[in-house]
C-alpha cells in the first residue's frame, strides 16, 4: 500500500503542476484585490462541571475567548490565492494566545471545469458533519493539502491528499503523534450531484485517513477507511436531508474499527420567517470501557471499536450547543455512542432580528451494565441582532438535566448544568481594488 499511495501523491503532483502550466499559458489582465478583516469576541459564564485532577468542581466559571483573522484575497479570471493569519486565545492568557496561518494557499483553473489547489485550506464539504471548518471555535480547522477537482454541469468531483512530517527529516519519517495535524496522511474523494429539477443533491464520500503509531524509533501508520453519502431533497416548503457513514479499517493502536451512524431530519417552513426542523442523529459506540471506571481491576482490551468518530466535522453543530459529545470526551476517552432525537425553531422576523429554540433528548446508543441509556435533556435558546452591515451580536442560553448515567460517564457533580454566552463578530471588507 505504501508504494501506491506514494505513486498516488506524485502523480497528483504532477497534475498539479500541469494544469499550472496550462493555466499560466493563459492570458488574462483583470485584477481583484481585497483585504478582509474579521474580529470576535465571546464571553461564556458556565454552572457545574466536571472536576478538576484534585476533585474539585468550580461552580461556576467565566471568562472571555477572542479571534482576530486578517485575509488578503486575489484574483483574475483563472487563478485565486489567499493568506489568511488568526490569533486566538483567552483574555489575559499566559503566553497570550497563539497566532497561526489559517489559510494560504493557490488556486489555478481552466475553462473546462478543472482547478488545482495547494496549501493550506478550510475544507468544508455537504453538512460539514465528517469534514467541516469548525467555525465556531477560535482557532477553526484547516487541512495542508493537494486539492484537485472538476465540477461542470451539477457535477462535482473533488480529491484531496496529503501527507505530514514533524520536520524536513533525511532519513526514514518522523514520528507524528505530536504534529500539527491531527493524522500523518489523509487521501480523500467526494462526488457531488445536483439536480436542479427536484430540486435535489447527492453526494458519495471515501476518506482513508493514516494515523501515526507505534514508538520513535518505531513508527507505525494504520490506515482506518470512512465510506458514506448525503441526500438533501426541497421540495417547495419542506427540505429532508439524511447520511450514513461507515468506518472500518484500524486505530493508531491497530485495533479493528466496525463503526457506523445514521441521520436524517426534515425542515418546514409555513411562512418564509419561520422554519420548524425534526431530526434524529446515530452513532454506534462501545459496549464496555476500555479502561474501567475507579473501583475496577485490570484493563479491558478492544478487540473492536465500535464507537463511531465523526473525525474533522464541525460537531457544534450537531449533538447540543454545549459540546459534551465529540468535542469533550467521556471518562477515560470511552465511546458509547450517542442517539440525539432534537427538534428546532427558527424566526426571523426581520433582516436584522431573529430568535431560535431547541430540544435535544439524548441517550447512549449501546447498551451497559447498570446503566440507562438515557443521558438527559439539553434546552437551547438563541437570539442573533444585526445593529448594523458587517457588525453581528448573538447571545444563547443552554441549560442540561442530565441522568445519572450522565454523570458516571461524564464524572459531572451537577445535573443541573448551565451555560450562557454572547458573542460580537466584526467582519469588515477593509480593502478593495482592481486593475
């Protein structure tokens, strides 16, 4: 495999470079220049939680988090480039936050629907629930990457491939673990469809995606495999949307991944202000912990995983506002699983005004010893206000009762768990120009 993966690369390489060629052979004189600036701020005040390494819980904690993304864009007929820098960190942070690249990459295309693009990107693909660019937090996801693709005619195929070192080594491959990606290579295809006429789009996604193991001086990469598709269908007043996904393959432990999961919801607007949404989220998970809760003896080797990883999705966006699965994990970093049944409300009664409110029930997807499936309950209140152009302010008020089963799993003190915050976003276009 490792022969073919690394034919795959150069041969990437080399269509790279001669669509390049190609697209520089073209002649084009019009010029676009633009520099955007964005800054966030976003105070978030928490109620309960879980303990610290000496068992203490904070009742309540505060504090203020901040973004500042300055991007200069260019542009003519057949080539795009960006470089975007962001500093993101806590108010008063030791060390006073990190600064970093968030984007910087080139984008050449030709007429007939095909484009290279390479460097540092924000992939964002479908609902952005396998791969999403995570907005909402500070420091976002990018991905360094050879992106190629054609779409032409409702048709959109896209392949992107990389592959990371911790440095310029001259010898053999660095050990990854503690790389600024989260995987040492990542080969990935996606197929999208739309067909206007419905209208409706379909897409077909295939990652592998080669996690790093082993030791230092003895290195080891496990491929693990995701295989799945997207549907969105909207007819007139109603929009229905559902995926599934399969992983397979092997951890960076090497132990074998059977995983799955499973979405659909539909949306329904009876007046174009007001839209009502129904869904019901999957995810298959394990049945025991892989090291057991305090009390037990021994530890319990996976033979299988089966706890599903949504890998580099925007998962905000998904299981609760509050972000207690798939962002932060379980003790012991056990899987379950999760069933997330939600329903929401969106109103927008102006351009610049609009209120939301959601309910999420969520419980375990597998099934434990002396344990309930159930997890709790999540209410979501949200409220966003546009006082002027490039100026947003949103505020939102999440509260959790959550199960006994919530708190072993969770190690939460408190089944009465709050958390408000209020966000101000900036995002002026500070510059413009052509010639």
């Amino acid at each position: 495999m490792s022969f073919s993966l690394h034919s795959l690369r150069y041969g990437c390489l080399a269509l790279f470079l001669a669509l390049s060629a190609g697209v520089y052979a073209q002649q084009d004189n019009e010029n676009q220049l633009s520099v955007d600036m964005e800054v966030r701020s976003r105070g978030e005040m928490r109620r309960g939680g879980m303990p610290s390494e000496e068992g203490i819980t904070e009742n309540r904690a505060g504090f203020i988090t901040g973004r500042t993304r300055l991007a200069v864009n260019y542009q003519r007929k057949w080539l795009e480039a960006k470089v975007a820098g962001i500093h993101s960190g806590v108010w008063g942070q030791a060390g006073k936050g990190s600064f970093n690249l968030s984007e910087a990459w080139v984008k050449m295309k030709s007429d007939l629907g095909f484009f290279a693009q390479i460097g540092r990107q924000n992939l964002s693909y479908d609902d952005e629930r396998i791969i999403g660019a995570n907005d909402w937090t500070m420091a976002t996801m990018s991905h360094d990457v050879l992106r190629l693709g054609f779409e032409r005619g409702g048709h959109k195929v896209h392949f992107f491939t990389a592959y990371n070192q911790n440095s310029d080594t001259q010898l053999g491959n660095s050990y990854y673990i503690d790389g600024a990606q989260p995987y040492k290579e990542i080969h990935t295809l996606w197929y999208h469809y739309d067909a206007q006429s419905l209208p409706a789009g379909v897409s077909l996604l295939f990652m592998d995606v080669g996690m790093q193991g082993g030791t230092k001086e003895d290195p080891v990469t496990y491929h693990q495999q995701l295989l799945g598709g997207y549907l969105s269908v909207h007819p007139q007043s109603w929009s229905f949307e559902g995926a599934y996904y399969r992983q397979m393959g092997h951890d960076e432990h090497g132990i074998l991944i059977q995983s799955w999961m499973a979405s659909a919801k539909a949306s329904y607007k009876p007046v174009s202000a007001l839209n009502l949404t129904l869904g019901f989220d999957y995810l298959s998970g394990d049945e025991y912990f892989a090291v057991p809760p305090s009390g037990s003896i021994g530890l319990v080797r996976h033979e299988v995983l089966k706890g599903f990883n949504p890998i580099y999705g925007s998962h905000h966006k998904f299981y609760g506002a509050m972000d207690f699965f798939y962002v932060s994990t379980y003790v012991n970093g056990f899987t379950p699983g999760l069933q997330n049944l939600y329903f929401n409300a969106w109103w927008k009664p102006s351009d610049i005004f609009s209120l939301s409110a959601a309910y999420h029930y969520l419980a375990m997807s597998a099934n434990l010893p002396n344990m309930k499936k159930s997890l709790g309950h999540e209410l979501e209140l949200g409220v966003m206000w546009k006082p002027m152009r490039d100026v947003t302010l949103m505020a939102g008020y999440s509260y959790m009762l959550g199960t006994e089963t919530m708190e072993r799993l969770k190690r939460s003190s408190d089944d009465n768990l709050q958390w408000a915050w209020l966000m101000l976003t900036v995002n002026p276009r500070i510059f413009s120009t052509r010639w």
